[in-house]
C-alpha cells in the first residue's frame, strides 16, 4: 500500500492542545497511518510522551517530534506485559506534569483497557480527554470490500476477546453459533481451537465460513479465507496481529480480482 506524505494539521487555540499537563488517549487504527484522525495526527505531533502499545506501527511513532519521550508499555497474549499498575502510575506521573499521549491500537475503547487507566487519573486529578480511532474489525472487512451487517442475515454484530485476563474468554456461544450470526474476534489465534470447539458444541455448523486478516491495513496485510472446522489449521502460520470474522467470507471471483489488481 503507497502512503503519502501527510502533516500534522494546526492546533493552534485548540483546548487539547494548549500546553498544559494532559493525557490523551488517542486510538492509533489499525496500522496505516493514513487511517489516522485528524484530531489524533495533531495530538501525536504535539506531545511531550507517547506512552504506547507494542502494536502501534513505527510509520505513526515517526510522527512524533524528535525530542518527545517514547515509552513503549507493550502486552503479549500469554507473555511477557506490562503490569497494568505500572502503566496506570507512569500515566499519573508524566500526566502531572506534560502533554501525554496514551496512544492505543485501534480504538481506545475496545479491549484497551481504558476505563482502569482513566479510573488512575481521576483518582490523582489529573486531566484527560478520548480520541477514538479505526478499531481493526472495521479496517478489516473494509479490506474485503464488504460490510458488517448485511440486511436479511445478521441484524446484531458482536466484538469478542478470544482471551482475557483469566484465559480463555467465554462467551455466549449459542448466539454466537446461530446460523448467520457474525462476530469480530480478537486475540483470537492462540484460542483457535477453544473457540471451534465451543461453537461447534452449541451448534455451530463445522462449514460457517471465517475470514482471517493478519496485519490488518498494513502494506503486508494478509486475508486467509477458512471455515470453522479448519480455523486452528487456517491460523498455523499467521504471525502477526488478526482479527477473525466469524460468519463472513472473502469476496470471490471477478470483484475480487479486479479490485486486487487496482
């Protein structure tokens, strides 16, 4: 994907911006920095600290100044994080004390853990405002060139967790494995297995199609196409961040190669 050259657009008399100690949260999308805010270009160029997610792409950190401070506070699935302690604490102190832009993948409100950092600054009064983003379920079917909700099948859309805190994340399977139900799961390649098993277990039939997008919006994005009974297999050699979009499948035929080609 060709980026061009974009500039943090003015500021200037804007309230979140006026030089006093504040946190910004501000949603970093899915990867592309072209999928930015407006809002959120100008907060990234202007702060003081990035405190920062593992996934948020090196193309959007270089639109931070060169003398700010980058912190990199990143989570793995099942490996080594930061403990959410110390990140509520280095939000506190930076906080206090400059322009401060928490900046998550995707949106901030989804599975960002948001309301615990902002439940921190409140508790030490410090201030702080919400910049959503592009959450990646939105990037990705955008890349299949297709919707979330399609009238005639599914009139609900759910965003899942394939984890959490204690583990595998349990759901309400049984809506979730009703014919024409379509979900967007994250961090769900370690639960592949836990997930087709638990769906298929309440109904879900073995051929409901899933489309895998690795790297969503990146110039390596992936989409792999499977069905349910082959996700865990589908999954084997997907090494970077994916959404999985249950009950949607790739476009295929002529559309679809003619849009690849453009």
């Amino acid at each position: 994907m060709r980026h061009f050259p974009i500039s943090a657009p003015s500021t200037t008399g804007d309230k979140r911006d006026s030089g006093c100690p504040h946190v910004h949260f501000v949603g970093a999308g899915p990867g592309d920095p072209e999928l930015l805010t407006l809002r959120a270009l100008g907060l990234i160029g202007a702060a003081d600290v990035v405190i920062h997610d593992r996934l948020v792409t090196q193309e959007i950190l270089d639109l931070t100044r060169p003398d700010a401070l980058l912190i990199d506070v990143g989570k793995t699935g099942f490996g080594p994080s930061w403990d959410q302690g110390d990140i509520n604490d280095l939000l506190v102190r930076h906080g206090a004390e400059a322009r401060v832009v928490r900046l998550k993948t995707g949106d901030p409100a989804v599975f960002g853990r948001l309301d615990e950092e902002v439940a921190a600054l409140d508790g030490a009064g410090v201030a702080y405002d919400v910049t959503p983003g592009i959450t990646a379920a939105s990037a990705a079917v955008a890349g299949l060139g297709l919707s979330l909700t399609q009238r005639g099948r599914n009139a609900g859309l759910r965003i899942v967790t394939g984890h959490d805190a204690k583990g595998f994340a349990e759901q309400d399977w049984r809506d979730l494995a009703r014919p024409g139900a379509v979900a967007a799961i994250y961090m769900g390649k370690r639960a592949a297995r836990f997930l087709t098993g638990r769906l298929m277990m309440h109904g879900a039939a073995a051929d409901t199609p899933v489309s895998v997008v690795e790297n969503v919006s990146r110039a390596d994005e992936r989409i792999i196409s499977s069905d349910l009974i082959g996700l865990a297999d589908a999954l084997a050699d997907v090494n970077g961040p994916a959404v999985l979009l249950l009950g949607i499948a790739p476009r295929t035929g002529i559309s679809a190669a003619l849009r690849e080609a453009l």
